[in-house]
C-alpha cells in the first residue's frame, strides 16, 4: 500500500515538470510578443507628439518672420523712409525692435549708397556705433535693389562677427499702387520692364532687419514645452548651424569637414545614415525618422521653415529646417523586460519543480512531522496550563494582599481618627463643656470657658497638646490620602514631574530641618523623648540636578522617616556624591563604608534588594544619596518585593512609601535600592541616584 502511493508520487512529478516547461515557453514567447507591441506603439506615440511639437514650434517661428517681414514693408513705404527722414524712420525702426524683440537684435536703415544710416535702439548704445559703415557689398543690399524684392539671408558673420540672419526689402520712391504691384509679384520679374525702369531711378535705400542665431535659438528653446524630453535644432537653407544643444559648432555648415568630423567620431560608422536623415529633411517639407544608435533609439521630426512669397516652392524663401530629437531607450527597457522575464519564466520553472519534490518529501514524511507537531501541541498546552496556575496563584497572593491593603488602610485611617475624635471629646469634657452644643446659645459660655482656660497654664498646656495632638493626626490622615493618590496616578501613568534646576545637598538639609521642627514640636508638647540623631556628610557640596523638588523632598523624607522609625534614636548617617553612571553597579559592589556585595539587575548573590534602568555603557552623571540606619535591619521575608505595594513588617504604616519613592525616582531615570550592613552596627542602608542637572 506504502509502496504504490510512492510510485504514484513520482509518477506525478515528471508530469508537474513537464507542465512547468511548456508553460514557462509559453510565457516567455507571449512577453516578447507583448514587448514588441509595447514598443512599436510607444515609438509611435513618440513619433506623433515630436511631429506635433516640431509643426507647432515652425508655425511660431514662421509666423514670427512674418511679422517681421509685415514691419519692414511698413518701413520702407512709409514717407519717412521715401523722403529720407532719418527722424521719423528712427521711431519706426525702434517700433519694429520692440513689437519683435524677441526674434530680432535690430532694424537698419541702409540708403542708396548702401551706408547705414541710422538703426533701432541707437540712442541706448547697446550696439557699437554703426553709422556710416558702408554694407553695400552685402547680397541682403545688392539682392533688394537688383530684384525689387525682400531678401532672406543664409547665416552671416557681421562686423562685429556674430552670426546672424538678415531680412531686407527695398525703398523707391514710386507710386504706392505700383510699390504694391511689385511686392504681390515678388519683385521686377512679374511686372512690365517700364515700372523696373521707374523703381531703379527711384530707389532710395534698404530696409534690414537682423536675427542672431544665439537669440534665434533662445526664443526657440523658450518655445519647447518643459515636460517635452527632446531637443531641439535648426539649420538654415545652406545647412549652416543656427541652434543645436552643442553650442561649439554654432555659425559652422553642418556639410562642413568640420563638424562632419565630429559626427564620424561620436557616431562611427553610423554617421553616414544619420546624413541620409539630414539630406531627405532638406528636400522634403515635413517627416519623421528613427534613429538607432547603440542602445538608444532616437526619434527626429522635422519641419521645415518658410519666409513670404513662397513662390512655387522657390528655395531662396525657404529660411531653414526645424528638428526635434527624442531619445528613448525602448529597445534596452524591451531587452531588459525580455531578460527579466525569462529569469522570472525559469524561476517559476524551478520553484514549481522544487516544490514538487518538497511535496513528496513531505508526503514520504508526513506522518513523523505530525507526530512531532502533536507533541509540540501537548508540551505548550501543558505549558499554558502551567503559566495559569501560576497567574491563578499571583491572583491569589494579590487578592491576599489587597484584603491586607483594606486591613491595614482601615487601621491607619482608624488610628488617627480615634486620635482626632478622642482628643475632641476631651477638650470639650475638660475645657469647652459647651464647644459641640449649640453655638448661638452657647456662645457666651464657650467665652467664659476660653477666659477659664487662659488664667490657668496648666488648663493651656492641657487644651493645646490636645490640638497638637489633633494636628499630628490630621497630618497622618493627609499622608495617607496623598500615598493612595500618588499610588493610583503611578498605576495609571499619570504621575507628572514639575523638573527644575536645584542643589540636591540643600533639598536634604530642608527635609532634616522639617524633621526637626517637627520634633521640636512634639518635644515641647510632650510628644516625644527627643531629637533625631541626623548626620549629613556630602561628599561634593553643590549637587546640582534637574528634577522635581517636591517629588525629591518626598522621597528623601520618606527614606529618612522610616530609617527614624526603626533607628531606636541611634545615629543616622546621609551622604550624597557624584557617579559615572555606568559605574553604579561597580561603585554598588566595592564602596567600603557601606560593605556591599556585588549586585547584578534582578539577581543578587547577597541578600539585598535593587531596582535598577541603568545603561552601563552611559557616561552621564548621576547623584547618589545614601541614608543608613543602624536600627534592626530589613526583615529577610520582604527584601524580595521590598518596593513593592504593602511591602511592610511594621504594626504602623502602609507600605506604599517605598512604592511611591521607587516609582518617583525611576520616573526621573534613575535607581533605587537598598541592602542590610554588615558590620557590629547592622542596620540597613537606602541609596537612590538621580541624573545631573
């Protein structure tokens, strides 16, 4: 049986193996195909929207020319222009700069000698003074005067040897009918040999307008949208370089060795199919070619640019080519993509086989595994059932110690009451027989009992231990309602600390002069067999830290109080010092005065007690102050949970001081701990640490 379910498993996984062949083929062929497509409409997508850009830049551009051609035909049939009054022609050669500054650097006025006469801007000097400089050599002169016509240049180096463009058209002075036979001809070849008789008597001069190709380029860089990833270029007529990205060869004929060079050496052998490209954008109005180069595909569109007077397609109008170069990476991202996916057709390949032949091993082995699952199952259930009784007896111990809580709090609230409501009663059945009757009536009689009391300084010694008396119990009362307060905002994370800067050694000088005083006051009241033995030796005087000075006083009292409670009136001994942090646990284990064993965080090796946050690794300093006793000690049976809630071997008190002093000092990122002495004078010693201020 075991056998034939093994045959039929491996009978399986050639089956699953060849599945996972074919279909990782079949996955690959179909993500080429994919990729193909992808490529072929994103090439055309990119081919349409750079032949969209290309058409729309050259309408610009076109447009641009024509109104540059519009401001020169103004000029020179203006009468200022016909009558030579360099004045008035000087303001319409500045209009035309300003209504087409950003095409062209300037408009001359060229007269018939072919002198500048005067030119735009010339009052600004932003250009070198021209006037007078004889251009009549020039065919942007000769072409206008000979022809009748405007004239559009090719690139030129001018004087001052900038390349630039330049737009002419001639001035006669004829009849404004015939001057506009003339232009709607094209110049003297489309009107009879009598008016080009007339216009070559009357011709008075040369309008030009100037384009550099360094601002040509600007404004059509300016025109290319900013999301567009293309370049742009342009070439006039003759192939001469207006604007490309490489602005070296700016003013060069692309046809030239020059630049022809530069191809073959960063195009290699590829320059002469990029030339081809260049030839037929030169004979053709319009197009789109692809350009593959290496690992990038570059789609060129290309337009090109007409003046006026197209006249059958006449070259001498056609101002030069616009192309648009898109570079893109199609054909290495499709490579890419086929590469991946191939990867990601044989990785499916071999995990489907590798999970085959974990399904058998699994199959072969499943009963072991279950096996060994069940008793894992049975290892954590006995387990949890150990972990529930144990939270079942913490429950208990917490119930016991709530129930000893009541026990205890009703005691020490019962104690201070009885104390209250005795001392009350007493004073009244001694003194003020009429204190607690009724006030309206007994007024007088209470005045009489008060004027009794004071002629006799026994009765005012009686009726004033009595109120001291009601005051100490009145104050036990509010430290009890404060301990149970403060326990709760710890439990509930609302503790808050008001943190200031303060002299520790001077917090611990107020709380031993508040015990004092205090005694002082049950000493003259009777209260008490005399002055605590308190003796303070600060080992660096100041100490300054950063904490809340009253939650400090509290825990230092509370420290001091129960070192009293349990001194039997022996000395009482308080230091305070400066510790490296990480030092604590070695200054803990080796300071001599207080014969210490070493301690580790939760674990002792001595009997002691520590709770401790300390980083070792941290260089802050902290403060540690120390209150040592040299009454009985501390009771073995509780210096486990010694700072626990109702912690306490005492008949007095509730054992939440030293919860509240514990809970206070780690809230300021500190530790607290203390230990029994071992020398002839036993007793315990309490040591807290706070960060310096």
């Amino acid at each position: 049986m075991g056998l034939s379910k093994f045959n039929k498993t491996f009978i399986i996984i050639p089956i699953i193996l060849i599945s996972s062949i074919i279909l990782g083929i079949v996955s690959y062929n179909y993500f080429i195909d994919t990729a193909n497509q992808i490529k072929s409409l994103a090439i055309d997508s990119l081919q349409t929207n750079a032949e969209i850009e290309a058409g729309s830049i050259s309408d610009i551009l076109t447009n641009s020319i024509y109104n540059v051609k519009h401001n020169l035909d103004r000029i020179s049939t203006s009468p200022s222009s016909i009558e030579g009054n360099l004045t008035a022609i000087q303001t319409l050669l500045d209009l035309a700069q300003i209504s087409s500054h950003n095409v062209t650097d300037g408009y001359y006025f060229l007269n018939e000698n072919g002198t500048i006469a005067t030119y735009s801007e010339i009052d600004k000097g932003i250009f070198p003074d021209f006037k007078g400089i004889n251009l009549s050599h020039r065919d942007y002169f000769q072409v206008p005067k000979q022809n009748g016509s405007f004239f559009i240049s090719t690139v030129l180096d001018s004087n001052d040897n900038v390349p630039r463009m330049y737009i002419s058209t001639p001035v006669f002075e004829i009849d404004p009918t015939q001057r506009q036979e003339i232009i709607e001809a094209g110049g003297f070849a489309g009107v009879p040999d009598s008016v080009q008789n007339i216009t070559l008597s009357s011709f008075k001069g040369v309008v030009v307008s100037a384009i550099a190709a360094e601002k040509l380029g600007k404004f059509l860089e300016d025109l290319v949208h900013p999301k567009f990833n293309g370049d742009i270029s342009f070439l006039d007529r003759n192939g001469t370089i207006i604007h490309t990205t490489n602005q070296t060869y700016l003013g060069k004929n692309y046809f030239g060795t020059d630049f022809q060079e530069y191809l073959e050496s960063v195009l290699k052998d590829k320059e002469k199919e990029f030339n081809e490209i260049i030839n037929v954008a030169f004979s053709s109005q319009s197009g789109v070619e692809q350009f593959d180069f290496e690992n990038t595909s570059t789609t060129i569109a290309y337009e090109s640019v007409w003046g006026p007077q197209i006249s059958n397609n006449d070259f001498n109008y056609r101002v030069g080519t616009l192309f648009i170069t898109v570079p893109n990476t199609l054909a290495e991202d499709v490579a890419s993509l086929v590469e991946n996916q191939t990867i990601a057709s044989f990785t499916i390949i071999g995990v489907i086989i590798a999970i085959s032949l974990i399904t058998a091993i699994l199959l072969l082995r499943w009963n072991r595994f279950l096996n060994d699952a069940i008793k894992q199952k049975t290892r954590e259930l006995r387990e949890t059932i150990e972990k529930l009784r144990k939270a079942n007896e913490e429950l208990k111990s917490h119930d016991i110690m709530q129930k000893e809580f009541i026990n205890v709090a009703a005691h020490e609230l019962r104690t201070p009451t009885q104390g209250i409501t005795g001392n009350l009663e007493l004073i009244e059945m001694i003194h003020l027989p009429s204190l607690l009757g009724d006030q309206s009536k007994n007024l007088s009689s209470i005045k009489l009992e008060l004027q009794r009391i004071v002629k006799d300084d026994n009765n005012i010694r009686s009726f004033i231990n009595g109120l001291v008396s009601i005051y100490r119990n009145t104050q036990r009362l509010e430290k009890l309602v404060d301990d149970i307060l403060d326990t709760s905002r710890i439990e509930s994370n609302r503790l808050k600390l008001q943190k200031e800067h303060f002299n520790l050694n001077e917090k611990i000088r107020n709380v031993i002069k508040d015990i004092h005083g205090k005694a002082d006051l049950n000493i003259a009241y009777n209260n008490s067999s005399g002055q605590p033995n308190i003796l303070f030796e600060p080992e660096e005087d100041p100490i300054a830290v950063f904490a809340d000075k009253v939650r400090i006083f509290e825990v230092i009292s509370n420290l001091l109080n129960n070192a009293i409670k349990f001194s039997n009136g022996q000395t009482i001994t308080i230091s305070s010092k400066k510790v490296l942090k990480k030092e604590i646990m070695t200054y803990l284990s080796t300071y001599n005065h207080l014969h210490l064993h070493h301690l580790h965080h939760h674990h002792h090796k001595k009997e002691g007690s520590i709770e401790t946050t300390e980083n070792p690794e941290d260089e802050a300093l902290m403060a540690v102050v120390s209150i040592r006793d040299n009454g009985k000690g501390i009771d073995p049976d509780i210096m486990s949970r010694l700072f626990t809630k109702f912690a306490t071997k005492s008949e007095q008190g509730t054992g939440l001081g030293l919860f509240i002093s514990k809970s206070i000092i780690e809230a300021h990122g500190g530790q607290i701990w203390a230990q029994n002495n071992y020398d002839e004078n036993k007793g315990a010693t309490f040591s807290f640490s706070l960060p310096m201020g």
